[in-house]
C-alpha cells in the first residue's frame, strides 16, 4: 500500500468496485485535445498510471447537442470505470460544461475534475476589462458556462466577448497544425475579438493549446503580441492533485513499486491517436480501439 488511506469504494455501474491508489487515473476527451491536459498531469503526478480516451469516433462533441454529449460522458466514464479509474478527469470544456453534473450524480463517490474556460484566470489578466473567449459553439451556450460568465462578469465588470470557433476541432483532430486552413481559421475567429479591444484571450476549448504558435501569428500579425493567452490545464492539474490528497489515492514513489504506465484507448482508427500521441507529446503508448 503506497498511501494512508489506501481503498474506497465507488459505484460501478450500480456494483461497488474496490480502488486505490494503485489504481490509474481516467482521462477523457472527445478527441485528442485532452492530450493538452494529460501534458499537465503527467508533469505534476509523474507517478500515477493513466489512461487516455480519445472518444475520437464521436468528435467533435462542440456541434453535438447536451443531450448526445451528456450520454457520450456517461458511456466513456463507465469504460474508465471498468477499466479500473480510481479517479477521472474530463480533459473536455465541452463535456464539463454539458455533463459533468450528471457524471457526478452517477458517481458520488468518484473523485472527478473538469474542465472550463478559464475567465477567473482572465479577469487577473485583463487590464481593460475586455476578454475573448474562444471555445466550442456548445460550450458556449451551455448553461453552466452562461451562469459562470454572468457570476464573473458581474462581480468584475469584465466584458466577455464569445466567439465559437466552429470547425477549428474539425482541423485540428485530422493532426496537421501548420494547415493554412487552421491559421486561416484562427484569423477570421481572433480578429473580430482583436478590434474589439480584447487583451486577453481564453483558450476555451483543450484542443486550442496546439494551435498556440498559430494564435501568436494572428496577434503578431495584428501589432498585439501583448495579449494574454490563458489556458487552464495547468489549474486543472494542480486541482487533480488536491483530489487525489484529500481521498488518500495518490500514488506514492517507491523504488520497488511498477513503473507508471499509460494506456491509449479510442473510438475511431488508432492512426489519428498514435500519432497525436508522438506529435503533441513524443509519447509512443499502447492505444487500442475500442467500441464504446
Ligand atoms: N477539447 C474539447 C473541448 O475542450 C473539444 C470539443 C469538441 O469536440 O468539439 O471543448
């Protein structure tokens, strides 16, 4: 046992399995943006074992309504289950804003971090009041999100300015970032947000931090390389680790114990996952597809 509070118990699927903290940590995201997250992870809980799900067959969930996402959510979370998360993480804007409660309601008893646009980090930011929001078309009319910009923007002044970056998932998943499509995209999308006034811009969407170096262009390009990028799977990560703490489910370093591994597993060809595994983190993990 690696840890003081090794074991708890959570609802499966209605049976009660058994974790700890030899267990692996779940991390899901319609495609492959959540790798952006994992980056994170790894770097602060360098000794957990974890799992990938690129629900890739299914993406981009940002087109999709509540209501598919929500069922998408509870599906990959069962599989994580199964496969044995002691804990998980939706690596997703999109699916935290539509469905996170729901994968609660089904799992009180798992610890479970999301993620969402960073606006709390932007108002820090801003230093006129005005904030771009890049991130999907659902994750903007989300309800959850609506209340936490409304909540913020009232308690800041901060004016948030929305912009749905449609299709940008699409461009990203097919794996080339240097696509003149992407930085095309990127142009028509942060422009507007740029003459408005915004100096500082969400990255909204898990996905959009691999297109960071293209974003710059669009601000260099515009005379505005001062505006502020926020991106929050850093926080994410750090609030991972506060999780794992407080359930006593953190896997402690120990010379003798398994090396921590990482587990690939998608819903479309592993061509688009394998690749975007070496590309994005020059990792080469066993990935499998799987039917979810
Ligand atoms: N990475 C997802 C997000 O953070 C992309 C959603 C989609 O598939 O459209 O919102």
């Amino acid at each position: 046992m690696t840890s003081a509070r090794p074991h708890i118990t959570s609802a499966v699927g209605g049976a009660l399995a058994k974790t700890s903290a030899e267990a692996p940590i779940g991390v899901f995201d319609s495609g492959v943006g959540g790798l952006s997250v994992l980056r994170h992870i790894r770097a602060q809980l360098p000794n957990e074992h974890l799992m990938y799900f690129a629900d890739s067959g299914h993406a981009p969930y940002g087109d999709k309504t509540e209501q598919f996402v929500v069922e998408r959510a509870l599906a990959v979370t069962a599989f994580l289950l199964e496969h044995g998360a002691k804990a998980l993480v939706v690596a997703c804007n999109t699916a935290t804003v539509a469905a996170i409660k729901a994968v609660r309601a089904r799992y009180p008893d798992l610890p479970v971090v999301g993620v969402e646009p960073g606006l709390k980090p932007a108002v820090a930011a801003t230093r006129n009041g005005k904030v771009g929001v890049l991130a999907t078309a659902r994750t903007l009319k989300g309800e959850k999100f609506l209340q936490l910009r409304e909540q913020i923007s009232a308690a800041s002044k901060t004016e948030f300015l929305l912009q749905p970056a449609v299709g940008l998932v699409d461009l990203i998943e097919l794996g080339d970032l240097e696509a003149p499509a992407i930085g095309a995209m990127l142009e028509r999308y942060i422009a507007p947000l740029l003459d408005q006034g915004a100096d500082t811009l969400v990255l909204g969407c898990t996905h959009y931090p691999f297109v960071k170096a293209g974003i710059e262009r669009v601000l260099r390009d515009h005379a505005r390389a001062e505006v502020a990028l926020i991106d929050t799977g850093d926080a994410v990560a750090r609030q991972l680790v506060r999780l794992l703490e407080a359930a006593g489910l953190l896997r402690a370093p120990d010379g003798a114990a398994a090396e921590p591994t990482l587990r690939g597993y998608t819903t479309a060809d592993i061509g688009a996952l394998a690749p975007a595994f070496d590309k994005l983190l020059g990792l080469h993990p066993p990935v499998e597809k799987v039917k979810v």
